[in-house]
C-alpha cells in the first residue's frame, strides 16, 4: 500500500480549492509524514526552502511562469512538474 500524499493533500473535504498553490493554508498536509513517522529532516528541508526562495527572489524580483512550456511530471507518488521554466524580467 502506497499513501498517494499529492492526492491526500488536495482532498476538497479538507482542502477548498486543494490543487491551488497557497502558502497561507492552515490545515495541516502530509508532506513530511505524520506521528513517529515524521520526517526528521523537515526542519532542515523547510529552512533550505526558505534560503532557496529569498535569495531566488532577491536575485529575481519580477518574474513569471511559464506555463505554455511547463511540462507535470508523470509519477503514481509525487505531483509536481518535470519542467517549470520561469521568465525573468
């Protein structure tokens, strides 16, 4: 058995508009796991994110997605994008 988490976190019964980017989204999702199950390196992985994004956007200010060329990845575990190419202004 194979926990789909991309599925799980878009449940509309738990999740309004579940397939809609939103940092600000209080209920909690399953992406690091659950109980003694957790990830130990969600901390690290979050703050990683975050460094990642500040200084992407301190480089890169304006910018956009390019949605006509984004390719979704094709897996039965993880949604996301194999290709999400961005226009830098």
């Amino acid at each position: 058995m194979l926990p789909l988490n991309g599925s799980a976190n878009c449940d509309e019964r738990r999740f309004p508009d579940g397939e809609r980017f939103d940092i600000y989204r209080g209920a909690a999702h399953l992406s690091f796991g659950h109980g003694l199950h957790f990830c130990l390196g969600s901390a690290l992985a979050r703050m990683q994110a975050r460094v990642v994004l500040e200084e992407v956007i301190k480089r890169w200010p304006e910018w956009d997605i390019d949605y006509a060329n984004a390719v979704k990845a094709h897996t039965s575990s993880v949604r996301g994008w194999a290709k999400l190419p961005v226009i830098t202004g």
